[in-house]
C-alpha cells in the first residue's frame, strides 16, 4: 500500500484497511504482485525453452494465501496431472507404434 503501519493506524478505519484487502486479494492485484505479473509476462515472452511454459511459471513470487498444507496438496494434485499427461502421450506413442507395426506386417 505504499504507506507505514503508523500511517494506517492512524489514517485508516479497520473497516477500510480490510476493504482494501479484498480489493487487492479478488479484484484487482497492485504494488509488487503488480511488477511480478508484468516481469513475468516479458520473461514468458522471451522465453525460447521446448518445454510449454505459463506465466504463473516464471512468477517470483507466490502471492496467493494458501497455508503450506494448502500449497502441499496444490503441487501434488499438479504433479499427478503432469503425470497423467504423460502416461497418456506415451501410450498415445506406444498404440501409434503397434498401428505402425500392424499396418507394415500386413504389407
């Protein structure tokens, strides 16, 4: 917010402080998490790597409020989906290779 914690306590009602909360946590980031979004953008426009990549990956800065059990869960459910993905585009490439095979014995 730009401003001291004295500057708050003496300046801004609870009621207000907690509105401009909510703003900042479900409307409309600002201050830091602001740059970071940005920085992150030009860093995911500029980068020339294989692997598919989405800005919340080149993000500094985790910004949400989750606990650590809550971050726990959220990097385990991102990793079996990862490893769903995986498992599929392989049997994909297995079942391609079987057709292939199949079609060329026939021949």
């Amino acid at each position: 917010m730009g401003k001291t914690v004295e500057w708050i306590d003496g300046n801004m009602s609870a009621r207000e402080l907690t509105e401009w909360q909510a703003f900042n946590l479900y409307v409309e980031p600002f201050g830091g998490e602001l740059l970071d979004i940005h920085f992150a953008s030009l860093r995911h426009q500029n980068y020339a790597g294989k692997e598919k990549k989405f800005i919340k990956d080149f993000m500094l800065y985790d910004h949400r409020l989750l606990t650590p059990a809550q971050k726990e869960q959220e990097t385990q459910r991102d990793n079996r989906l990862q490893t769903q993905t995986q498992v599929a585009a392989l049997r994909d490439f297995l079942a391609s290779k079987v057709n292939e095979q199949k079609t060329a014995s026939k021949s």
